[in-house]
C-alpha cells in the first residue's frame, strides 16, 4: 500500500517537474508572443497534465468500488444459483417440471437480488462508484474547459452562469407579469 | 444401458421459442415507430417546454368542474393512454369529466435550474389560471399521479382556495417509509455532487434505477413472455406500447431532482411540515378540500407506506383512502382499472363537481 502511494507520488511529481519545466521554457517567448498559441498550448498542457495525474488517484477508487459492485452482484448470482439447486429436486417430474423450475429460478433470483439492492452495503457502494464517476467527469470537463477557453469559446461554468441568468431573469419578468396582474384585477 | 426419455414438450417449447427468435424482426412491428396515445387533443396552453393538454369530450354533456392531471416527473404522460381499452384519460372523458393534463415536456440544460418553485408556483398555477379563465370556473380539481401526486399536494397546500377536490394516486409523501429500491439508493446519494458536475438528472440513471426494481421479471422474464406470444396481436401491440413508453424516459431538471432528493427522501420535510417552495411554507395541514388517496398495495416504486400517511396528516374532514391489489402501473393502465378504480374515482368526483 505505501509502496503504492510511493509511485504514485512519484509518477505525480515527475509529471509537475516536467509540465512546469516546459511551461517555464515556452514562458520565455512570451514576452513576444503574449496570447501566442506556444503559450496556450505550454499553460493547458501543464493544466491537463494535472487533471490527468489527479485523475488516476480517482481511477483507482473507481475500480475498487467497480471490483466491489460487481462482487456483490456475483455473490448473490452464486448464492441465488446455489438456492435454485437445493430447490430443483424436489420440483416434481412432469410436463410442468419446466414451467415450475423456470417460475422458482425468477423468484429466488428476484428476491436475492431484491434483498442487495434494498440494503445498505449496496447503496453505499454504488453511491460510492457514481460519486468517483462524478469526479472523474468533472476532471474530463475541466480538461474541456481548457481547450474551450484555449480556443475562446465558453467555459462549462461560463454557460452555466448563462443559464442561472436567463432562470433568474425570468423569474423576475414572472414576478412582474403577476403584479401586473393583480394591479388590473384591483381596479377592475 | 439406461434409456434416454426427452420429453416431447420441452423439445416442442425448445423449438418453439427458437422459431419465435428468428421470425420476431418480420412479424413485429420496430419498436420506435409504435405510436402511443389515443385519444384526441388540444394545446390549450405552453409555457417553456410544459404544454397543457385539453382532452376533446367524448359526451353530449360535461361535469361542471374540469380536471387537471399532473403527470409524473419521471417518464412521459402517455401512460394514462397508451391504449384506448385501458385509457384513464378515455374513461374519465367518457364519464363526463372535462380533462385537462399538463405534460412537463423534455427539459434540456436551460432548464437545470426550474425546481419545486417553478413547477408549483410557475408552471402548475399558470394552467390553473388558464383553466379557471377558460371554463368561467373559481376552483378546479386536481389529481396528481406518483411524484405528480407530490407536486399536486405541494399545489393544494400552497392555494387551496383554488382546489375543488385533489386526488393522490400513489404519491411520494413520507420518504422515510418508503421501502422501495429507489429509496435505499436516495438515502446515501450525493445530489449535490451530481447536479453540480453533469446538470439534469440524466434518463439512463432513471431507467437503471427501474431496471434494478424487478430485475428477473422485468429484464428476463418480460422479454421471454413476449417472445412467446409474438403470434399473439393484442400481446405484442400492449407489449411494445409499454417498452417504448418506457424507453421515452425524459431527464429531469437538476434543481428539482436536488429538492426532491434531499426534501422528500433524505430529510423527509413534506410530512413534516417543515417544507418551504418559493419561500412559502407547506403544511398538509392546508389541505382541507376533499381528498381521494388511492394507493396500490402491489406498488414496487412508490410503496404504500410512503403513499397513505397523507389521509392522516391533512385536516380535511371529506377524505378516502383506498388500497387496490395492483400495482404501480396497473392502478393507472389496465383492465382492473378500468373495471375497479376508475368507477369508484369517477363516482366520488361526479358527487363532489
């Protein structure tokens, strides 16, 4: 585990000595080239290579909750299987023995499978595996917003400012449509 | 040597069901192109992407009350008529109700930030501004259906001197209670973090959400069934009906998802009274028009303990609960409700118009 930790930081460090030299390096003709694109290219390459290093402590999460989500659902498949199998001999052998196996196979596999996702260690660790999923998306989008502000185009957050300010000026032209209303009705 | 014995109608099921395989593409109809919805409308009204639906009577007379429907923020309205034989809208039009029905439409981005307010107070008075100019009438009924019945409630508590009666067909009230697999996921899941990096709740994680409810009926189960009975017309007809209304799953607006999860399921504030919409506070204290509860005892989505603790918390004196031996979408589409709920709806309604 601390070796593990080791690399990474290892690998985490190397990749910001790197991102910062060549970022320090293209700096130099700035002086000429101010919003050149040598510049653009050196400040998002530091910033993605960032990102990305952050991103891989989120990988491992993510396949850990990945392994654990799909141990449970394996577990109970076993389980459920092994219930099924304790079950079959005793269906009786007729020309319903298929209906029957079929309809005590859905009902053990149903309930089973109920019963992890009504409890609390599969809920907790799917949140979990949506959680780091979510950390990892907003990584993607902040390597997105890189680009889009390198090309000049609007930011994700930008856009979302947008439309928090197109919601809330309709809320206010709403608001004044109402006391507007209410004045007509008044002296109506 | 033992004698091997087959029996003759596993191999007839057997060859049977691989016949149906390789024959379904050239006797079903595709999905996609399968229409939903029967009965004849208007637009009487659009505000953003919510449209308000006014059902063309299908009687020489009307009941003087209209009725608006508020549909469900999951899935779209075509349920209440996806087939003319088990059309909720169709009977009620045929009982003489004056049907009215606001579909909430498909949000996009732009609509992230619409919550509980904007639905309420924007979109769900405005209709009823409409309706009430439209018809000359003072109060109109409302009948909500599953988080529709939440949003219908929030509507009666907020202006009851504009509700005639409401009726909550299986509505999302005590979070707490609620038993359901959709709850259990609620309970831990980080809204904020979701609403904040990706916006609107996305369809996919809705329709995994159902996906995971009854997971061998629904997902292996249903399909075996229909693979059986592709001869059958009626069958398949209902069968893809259903699939394509399922598939047609809507995103909803990140700002009421938030709202919902955290107020309805994580605190639990609607039951009690502790909710605020648009800086108003909720008290199902308010309601006190009369009110028809009608719960499924069957219901996998919206459990039945979730639904009825609203007949104990209002202070109206007029009120019914009633608990049917179906299931979620069966007390809305489907023969029983034709035959059970739908009469007894319409009588309570017709002696209340």
């Amino acid at each position: 585990m601390q070796n593990e930790s080791n690399i990474t930081e290892y690998y985490k460090k190397t990749a910001m000595f790197w991102s910062d030299m060549i970022a320090m390096m293209s700096s130099k003709p700035t002086t000429l080239t101010a919003v050149g694109p040598i510049r653009n290219l050196s400040s998002n390459l530091k910033k993605i290579t960032s990102e990305l290093t952050e991103a891989n402590k989120e990988i491992v999460e993510f396949n850990n909750f990945l392994i654990e989500y799909y141990k449970q659902l394996s577990d109970t498949w076993t389980s459920a299987q092994k219930e099924v199998a304790s079950r079959a001999p005793k269906i009786p052998q007729n020309e319903e023995s298929v209906e029957a196996y079929k309809r005590v196979w859905i009902d053990i596999f149903e309930n089973s499978f109920t019963g992890l996702f009504d409890s609390k260690k599969f809920s907790e660790n799917y949140n979990g595996l949506i959680s780091t999923e979510l950390d990892l998306l907003k990584r993607w989008n902040a390597i997105t917003d890189v680009m889009l502000k390198s090309a000049n185009l609007p930011t994700k957050q930008e856009i979302d400012e947008i439309y928090e300010e197109i919601h809330s000026l309709k809320n206010r032209i709403f608001k004044l449509e109402l006391s507007k209303k209410k004045t007509e009705n008044a002296r109506k | 040597m033992p004698e091997n014995k087959f029996n003759p109608k596993i191999i007839g099921e057997f060859l049977n069901f691989g016949r149906n395989l390789v024959e379904a593409p050239m006797k079903v109809s595709v999905p996609h192109e399968v229409k939903i919805g029967s009965t004849q409308f208007d637009v009487a009204y659009k505000e953003d992407k919510m449209r308000l639906l006014h059902f063309k009577s299908l009687t020489s007379k009307q009941i003087r009350t209209p009725l608006l429907i508020s549909y469900a923020i999951v899935n779209r309205y075509h349920i209440f008529d996806i087939d003319p034989k088990k059309s909720w809208i169709r009977n009620l039009l045929m009982q003489g109700f004056d049907v009215y029905l606001i579909d909430w439409g498909t949000p996009s981005k732009i609509d992230r930030f619409l919550g509980f307010d904007e639905y309420v107070n924007g979109y769900m008075d405005n209709c009823m501004d409409f309706i009430c100019d439209e018809t000359d009438v003072d109060k109109v009924s409302i009948q909500g259906y599953c988080t529709g019945g939440t949003l219908a409630t929030v509507y009666s508590s907020l202006h009851p001197e504009r509700v005639k009666n409401l009726i909550a067909t299986a509505p999302v009230i005590d979070g707490w209670k609620d038993t359901t697999v959709v709850s259990n996921i609620a309970k831990y899941f980080d809204v904020d973090k979701l609403v904040d990096t990706v916006g609107n709740m996305p369809p996919e994680f809705i329709y995994f959400c159902f996906s995971i409810l009854k997971p061998f009926e629904q997902g292996v189960e249903k399909y075996l069934k229909f693979l059986n009975n592709i001869d059958n017309e009626k069958y398949v007809d209902s069968f893809l009906k259903i699939e394509k209304w399922l598939d047609e799953t809507p995103p909803i607006p990140g700002e009421l998802f938030k709202q919902w999860i955290k107020g309805i399921y994580q605190d639990n504030l609607l039951i009690q009274n502790k909710m605020y919409v648009g800086n108003k506070h909720v008290s199902l204290k308010n309601l006190n028009m009369p009110i028809f509860t009608q719960v499924a005892v069957g219901d996998h989505l919206v459990s039945p303990e979730c639904s009825m603790p609203l007949h104990y918390a209002v202070s109206s004196t007029d009120k019914i609960l009633k608990l049917y031996p179906t299931g979620h979408v069966g007390m809305i589409a489907s023969s029983f409700s034709q035959k059970i709920v739908l009469p007894e709806l319409g009588q309570w309604l017709k002696e209340r118009s």
